[in-house]
C-alpha cells in the first residue's frame, strides 16, 4: 500500500525480532550460540561467537514467529581450523622525505610566474 516505512507521521519506531542462533557440531552436539535481533529494516542480523572446538559447525538461525508473521528458519555452515599464530603486524616506522619533490615543485612554479611576466611585459612593449 506503499506506506512509509516509519508511518505516516514519521512517528514510528521499528524494532527487530528475536532470532535463536543453534550450532551443530560435525558429532551431532547441540551448541546454544545465543539470541540476536534483527535490524527492523533490512532483516539482518549478527552475533560474535568462538567456537569451542575445531570441526564443522551446522550454524541454524529460527525465528518463532508473533502476531505479523510465521515462524521461520534458515542454516549455513561454517569450517572452523586451528588458531593462527598471534604475530605482529609489520609495520613500517620509515619516514619518507618528501623535501626534494616540495622544492622542485616550487621550483617549477616560480619558473612559471617568470615565464608569465616576462611574455607579460614583451607584449605590453609591442603597443
């Protein structure tokens, strides 16, 4: 009925619905991720979570339903590997000089302006 999204008064505040979040390892283990609740306008949602142990994991996302919609469910899953080394970045501490390039773009600027002036002032002698 092409309503806008937040009411006709721009008055209405939107809100998410609770998604259960299930993990089931590559052993048939059930793991309670967590809850998370959706973005009331684009239906995504997100959850940080370690999982307890390398393997596949099953990753299962229910919604129970309420007054507006049906329950629904959805799953993915994801391959967990071995943690990698905790290493530090590289980072480079170099400084670069950039002094040569700042004169020689002076340099030309200057030679410009002289340039200008000096085809400035021949004209000016020819009337």
């Amino acid at each position: 009925m092409q309503h806008p999204i937040n009411g006709y008064n721009h008055d209405l505040t939107m809100t998410g619905v609770p998604v259960t979040l299930t993990a089931i390892d590559d052993k048939g283990t059930y793991v309670n991720i967590g809850t998370a609740t959706t973005s009331a306008y684009y239906g995504t949602f997100e959850m940080a979570w370690t999982p307890p142990a390398e393997g596949t994991y099953k990753i299962i996302a229910s919604f129970a339903g309420d007054d507006s919609y049906g329950s629904s469910g959805a799953a993915t899953a994801v391959s967990v590997g071995p943690a990698t080394a905790n290493t530090q970045p590289n980072v480079n501490t170099e400084v670069v000089d950039n002094t040569p390039i700042l004169y020689a773009v002076i340099g030309i600027g200057v030679a410009l302006l002289v340039a200008v002036a000096i085809v400035g002032i021949v004209l000016y002698r020819k009337k």
